[in-house]
C-alpha cells in the first residue's frame, strides 16, 4: 500500500529538549516536504527536498532542520523547541518534482511546554 | 514569495446546492493550483489540481477555473453532499525554479441535510 508514515503521532516535549520527526515514503517519490498547520494559517512549508541531498527552504525554516540521506526518508529536526513550535506537522511527497503533492503523512500533533 | 489568498473562510451551504471557493495568488509566474479536502482530524488529500496551461477542469462533480490574468482560480462543488463537509484549501505553486508550495488559509465547508 502507499503511504506516507509519520512517527510519532502525538509528542509533548519541554522547551529545548531536542526532537525529531519522521517521515518515511515507499513510493520512490523524489519531492518530499514539511508543512506546519495552525489555525487560520492553513498549511505552511517548512522545508522541502528535490532528491537526495537536495534540500531548501520553505516559507518558514526558522528553527527546523531536515535532512534527506536517503530517498525514503525526510526527518524533520528541532534542535531547540520553543513554544512557538506547537503545532500540526505533515510530511508529504510527490513523484512529479514539480507537480501533484499527492500524498500527505497523518500528522504529528507536537506540543511544546 | 508567493501569497495566497482564500474566500470565504466558512461557507455553509444546503444539501444539493453549489458551493464555491475562490482564491487569489500574487506571482503571475505560478503555474500549478491544487486543491486540498481535510476531513475532521484527517491529513489533507488531493482532490483536483490544474496546470497554468488550463482554463477549466472537472472531475465529477468537482471542478476548478483559474483566470491567469486576473490571477485567481476556484473550486466549484454541485450537488453538495453531507460527505463534502470538510475544510479545503487552495495552494500555488512558484515558477519551475521554485518548488514551493504556498497554502491559502482554507475554507470551513458545512453542507446543512
């Protein structure tokens, strides 16, 4: 079945404990991306990557980090989470680098105390 | 970057009436609109997209129009159903250069039986 698998789904953590998210696709897909989601915000991209190695930023890098080693996989990092940092996040990929985002992950509900 | 602007922000709408959704972009160089349903604690989904190329597409009872010169495009739902309740978003994506892709900030959709 394809999919987009997200780990964990819900996280609460403290301020500056460092965390990260995964992303896993088995699509062979080579567009990966990170989107936040925040009431009457809708989706906002964090970061997103061509293919291996190739990564830039999205409207709202500040304070993530990504990294994509291997085509699969696209963790999202936060070196040092701060309450801002509360939000909904999805990965998602695509096949066409610049078409369909056709696959979102089911989320990963992040709380920062 | 690109701005995407989206309207209403909730819209409630009659069983078997119509429903539209409009959206406005900034970068006349964007080149592909999708559009997103996210059911009540569901990831987003693809439900329709249209390329630069394309005035008009329908798929069922979904279609979508953009006006290039005008830059802006919409999401036209017929014969609403109860299943249609959900929040949609429209996005754009930049030029070839630019994989961004930037959200509006959806559409609350209440379809009363």
């Amino acid at each position: 079945e394809a999919q987009v698998t997200q780990n964990p789904r819900y996280l609460i953590t403290v301020t500056g404990k460092k965390l990260t998210v995964t992303c896993s696709q088995n699509m062979n897909h080579e567009y990966m991306s990170w989107y936040r989601q925040d009431p009457g915000l809708g989706l906002r991209q964090i970061y997103y990557s061509m293919n291996v190695e190739v990564t830039d930023k999205g409207d709202v890098p500040e304070g993530y980090k990504v990294s994509r080693k291997e085509k699969r996989n696209f963790p999202l990092i936060l070196e040092s989470p701060s309450p801002n940092q509360t939000s909904l996040y999805f990965c998602a990929s695509s096949w066409d680098r610049g078409g369909t985002e056709a696959f979102f992950g089911q989320g990963t509900r992040l709380t920062v105390v | 970057g690109e701005n995407v602007e989206q309207h209403p922000s909730t819209l409630s709408v009659q069983e078997g009436d119509s429903a539209v959704i409009k959206c406005t972009y900034s970068d006349s160089a964007s080149n592909y609109f999708p559009w997103y349903k996210q059911e009540l604690g569901k990831r987003p989904q693809l439900i329709i997209d249209i390329r630069s190329n394309v005035g008009e597409k329908k798929d069922q009872r979904i279609a979508v129009t953009l006006n290039k010169t005008a830059k802006h495009f919409s999401l036209h739902i017929t014969e609403t159903q109860p299943e249609d309740s959900a929040v949609y978003f429209c996005a754009a994506r930049g030029s070839s250069n630019d994989y961004k892709l930037s959200f509006g900030a959806g559409t609350t959709v209440t379809v009363r039986a």
